[in-house]
C-alpha cells in the first residue's frame, strides 16, 4: 500500500498536471470523477466506466448511509469490492444531500437531524459520524462534513455558515484514521466572499488536511463570479496538494477552472444528461430528442474515439431516445463520461506541453462552433 | 449470400438438433430468440447480446412502423444496420401487437385498422402490408400476418378465425418477395383444437412456407394443454423445415416444446424479468429484490460463465434491484439471456449425444431444487 500523496508533475499558467497516489492506485490530474451516487455511475457497468479511462469515482455517503448502510457494506468488504471498482473512489460527506434531499432537517451546532427521504426515518450525521461512515465505506478519499450555504445569501450568515463548517473541518479530522495511502480533503466555504473563502482556506490549512476542496459554488451564481472566487481561493491554498472543485460542471466550466489551477471535479451533468437525451460532442451539445437526427446516418461525434460515439447513427440515438429505451441511457451516458475524461486528458496534455490556454481556447471555440449542419 | 436453408442434424426421440443457413449468417437450433422490440433488447448492447451467444434476435413489425416507421429503417440501409445487428433478424407481422396493445382496432377480411397506442394517429395492416413492412426492415425472416385468437375460445370462433389466418397466409405468401437468404414462415393457428390445428397445418404447407410457427399459445391455457398442442401440431409439420413455437416461454416450457419437435422459441421473460429483479438461475428463479439477499456475499450463480452471474455478490444486485438502478436491469438481463442461451446450448448437445430426455429431466431436476440455502 503506497502513501497517499500529491505531486505538481507540470504547470502552464495557474493550470497543473499532477498525480495522486493512494492505497488503490494512482491518478492522473486534471481529473473528473464520474459520480456513483448509489454504488453505481448510473446505466454504466464498472467495465463501461473503465473504458472511458476514468481513474477514480465519487459515491455518496448520504445516500449509501441510508441504503444499503455503511455497516453492511463495510461487512460485505467494503464499496470497492461491492460495486466492484478497484480503483480509488472519493465519498462525499453527506451533507450536501441532507440539504438538498432530506426532509425535516434540524441542523444545530453539534450536527443535523433528518428524515431519510426513502421512508422518513430519523438520523443523524455529525462530523464524527460522517467520518465514520466512510470508513466503514473504505473510501480512498474522505470528505469532512461541511454546511453548503445557498446563493444568495447575505455576507453574515454566510460567514456564520463558513464558520460552523470550519468546527466541523476540526471535529471531522479529529475523527479521521490517518492510513497509508487514504486521505481527507478539508471544504473551502464562505460563499462568493474572497475575505471568507481566505479566512477558511487559511484555517483548513492549519488544521490540515490531505486535499482542499472548494464547496458551495456551482449553486446558481453567475459563471464569471464562480471563476472568479474559484481563482481567488486557489491563492491561498498550498501549491503541494490538490484542489477539488465539488459539483462543477459543464465542459466549459472544467476548462476555465483548470485554467485556475484546479485539479479535481465532479458533476452529475454527464451521467443525468444522458439520461435525458443530451450528449456532449466537439462542437458542443447536442439534443438527440431533437427532430433534426431522426434520418441522419451519421455518428455523433466522428471524432471521439468511443463507440457509442462512433458505431450508432444519430438516428438510431434519437430513436432510442424518443422510445425512452434504456441503450439510449447506456450509450450517450457512456459517450458523456468518455467525452469528460478525453477533455481531461487533451487538457492535462496541453498542460505537460505548456499550452494550457491556447489548447483550452482551440477547445472551446470548437465547443462553440454549433452541431454538424443538417443534412 | 447464401440460400435460405434448414437441416435436421440430429435427433434425440422427437428433438431436433438443426442449422439455419440465411443470408445473414447461420444459425444452430434449437435456439432461443432475444425480443427487441423497438430494434434494441431492452438494457443491452448488441455486443452483449452476442456476448450470450444469442445468434439470431426479433424485432417487431407493429412497434417499428409506428416508429420510427419502416420507409425511415428502410432509408436508413435497413433493420441489421440500424440496431448494429448483423445477424439474423425474424421480425413478427405485427397482429399480435395490433390485439393485445393498440387502440379502436377494427379487423375485416382484408386486413385490419387501428390507432396507434402513441399518439392515436390511424393505420392499418393487410396482409400485403404486413409483408412489404418486413421487407423494408430488411428481416431474414418475415412471419405471415396472423389472427392470434384469445383462450379460452369457442370451438367454432376458433375456426373462424384459423380460417382467417389461412387466407391471409396465402395472401402474405403472394406478397413475400423470395430472395436467396431470406425466409417466410406461415403460422399454425387453431387454439387448442387438435383438428383445427391439423388442418391448419395442412393448408399452409401447400401454400409452402420456408418454416412454420405455431401461434396462439402461452395465452392462458394450462401448461399441459399447450404441450399436447404442440406435439400434436408438430407431427402434422415438415420434418425437414424449422418449427418455431411463438412467445415461449418459462425454462421448463422451452425444455418440454424441445423435447415434442421445436427449434426456435421467442419470449419477452428473461428481458421482461430481467427489469423486475427476477433472475433465472440452474437453482431455478431468484427473486433479487428478496430481504434474504442483502447480506449475502456469493455470485448470483456459480455455474454460469456470464459476467453479471458471477463477478457481482447477491448483496449488490440485491441493492441495485431495490435502487431501480439501471444497472440492475443490465446485469440481471445479461444473466438471463445467458441463461437461455446456456439452456439452447446444452440441450442441442444432449440431443446430439442422443440423450435430450436425461439431460431435460436432470436440467428440470436442479431447476426445481430451489435456490442456495440462506447465509
């Protein structure tokens, strides 16, 4: 088992290229993390969601809590072995899901009290707990509890907010195993404040952790704030570790934040867009539902190397994707988190060769170049 | 292309061991055809249909032409391209679906109208454009239109509605367009009337068909009366044709319709179980969702070769079938559709080896022995 670290391989600009190593093998940044809210990146089997080259997936521990329980799965040898992904996998804290699915939460300054939304039963996740939980997960990568404040919100509560979460930073690393090769990243709050997000960033750092993330962003400011407190807050984290942008995003949104020197993202917008019929190409997204594919033999995407980009005619995508049809799920969320990683690969290349920004520029003006014409 | 063309090459008491040769490819029977109804078995790729060794899959002609319409499958270079399945396809005519889903439906000699269970929009079906869809879809074997007659059924309603099918036999034949490759199978109706059923067969053979089905079955009738139907149809069939027993069946019915003379079966259950947490197991079925499984560590099946059977523990599938997980109608479909293959399999083997009736009873016997004992 390797210990569990970080190195800055390369930088162009702010961007880095780096590797983490942990207990279940390394990975290479800039990365994205397909999310498998319920042991399960959703409509992909774990060989799927290798064959996009994804090297680490995020689960959720305020879902797995609830079902099956983390007691289970730490009986039935841990999440790895359960939802067979041997590779490293990052959990969540639970937090965010508390707010945002649970019901009758009471959160006081010790932790949260909620009622599953699957049949109103009560718990209660404190950082002590939270930590537990995903031990008992194995995850490779621990989250501390944290509060994501809403937005807007005014400048006091926001920081009363970053506060507790910093308690809770203290509490959730008191309570952390420290292991070979296992690590846990520390939340980054205080809203689109540049003096609270510093003050936080600060504070994380001499509690310590083994990685920083940046929460509560992504939650309905406008794009240019986001990238500008994300920019900000990445000044005052150590230069040494990794930086973890949680819940973002949208292609365009990974290329400006790796821009700013983050190494890490998730977002459930590849996996749920699929679902709902979009896919993600080079020259931008593209509504399979829409009318315009429906006899058009072309691939989706000609220049991905994956196969449900390149084997299927746009045709038969709409046609399953009209008909609601689960291979319509499988094959553009497959396309979607193949379409994540080769964005993530071009542009860890781009960074290794000193290029970042005018690969992330060709990258994007590509993106907003629009579908093929119609044919 | 290669001629369409059937032969017996072994017996075992009266099952068959043959090879379908069609333009698309052969095929060994006695063989077990996955149902993708709207050109996709519901949950898979092709790749992992072929994965179960399936060689020949169906599709429906009543689905296809209300969409995405057979002139569209047709533009598009044909059914095999368009679902990325170049083996052969045997697409139904669409009667069944006209009677069991479709609305205001009213049927006459010539053929029958109905509005189309989407959008409400009108249509109707004759013999001739039942046959001229097919053709379009590019099917390797087109099936006549049929009236399938509900059960239980009127002596004289039941002939009557044989009577129908017959003219409509001819009709569909007059319509087939014969190609090198390509087949058309008559269907055999009649209820459970051994006579009716007789005649049935009688006529459609000096219609001449490349094959023939028996129709209107495993529509309610005790499991017994459906075998004495078909072993009484079977030796009023051409030995040296394929026989092709329609939307069976259960594991058991498959072993027993083998054993009486049939090659080729078709039926939604392993798909359709495959989505609602049921799998079919050499223990017999399992019923995934079941309490009893969220702790236990062991594959679903031990002596099954296919992935989804043995790579994941019961306690997983257990999960993602209470989860409505995706995932859980991918694996427990690959299951079973493995399973039914592994059952084709090892049946023409036996007969083969001239032993169909020990390993159908030894095959019956540890199919009725019921699941694992509980952990």
């Amino acid at each position: 088992m390797s210990a569990f670290g970080f190195a800055v391989e390369a930088t162009s600009g702010k961007a880095r290229a780096g590797r983490l190593e942990t207990a279940h093998g390394s990975v290479s940044t800039p990365v994205f993390m397909p999310v498998g809210t319920q042991a399960t990146v959703k409509a992909m089997t774990p060989e799927m969601v290798a064959s996009t080259g994804a090297p680490i997936v995020l689960a959720n521990t305020y879902h797995l809590m609830l079902r099956p329980g983390a007691e289970r799965i730490a009986g039935l040898g841990g999440l790895h072995r359960f939802m067979r992904w041997p590779g490293p996998i990052l959990t969540d804290s639970g937090g965010y899901q508390v707010m945002s699915l649970a019901k009758l939460r009471a959160l006081d300054a010790d932790g949260v009290t909620f009622a599953s939304h699957l049949d109103g039963s009560r718990h209660r996740l404190t950082p002590e707990r939270a930590t537990e939980v995903q031990h008992l997960l194995d995850a490779t990568i621990t989250m501390q509890l944290d509060e994501c404040a809403p937005w807007p919100i005014e400048e006091q509560a926001a920081r009363a907010s970053m506060e507790l979460s910093l308690r809770w930073a203290e509490r959730s690393r008191r309570a952390f195993e420290v292991r070979p090769g296992y690590g846990q990243f520390g939340i980054v709050q205080g809203s689109i404040f540049e003096d609270q997000r510093r003050a936080s960033a600060e504070a994380l750092r001499k509690t310590g952790f083994e990685g920083y993330a940046i929460g509560g962003l992504a939650v309905g400011e406008p794009r240019d704030v986001m990238l500008r407190v994300v920019e900000a807050t990445c000044a005052h984290l150590p230069a040494d570790q990794p930086r973890y942008l949680m819940g973002v995003g949208k292609p365009e949104d990974l290329v400006g934040a790796v821009l700013r020197g983050i190494d890490m993202f998730d977002c459930v917008l590849p996996t749920r867009s699929g679902r709902n019929g979009q896919a993600f190409t080079a020259r931008g997204p593209v509504n399979l539902r829409n009318a315009r594919h429906r006899d058009d033999p072309r691939p989706l995407d000609e220049e991905s190397a994956c196969p449900a980009a390149r084997d299927y005619s746009r045709a038969y995508l709409h046609h399953l994707a009209k008909c609601d049809e689960i291979l319509a799920a499988i094959l553009l969320t497959w396309n979607n988190l193949f379409f994540y990683q080769e964005l993530m690969r071009r542009l860890r290349a781009a960074i290794i060769g000193a290029d970042a920004e005018g690969t992330a520029a060709a990258f994007l003006d590509r993106y907003a170049s629009g579908d093929l014409p119609e044919r």
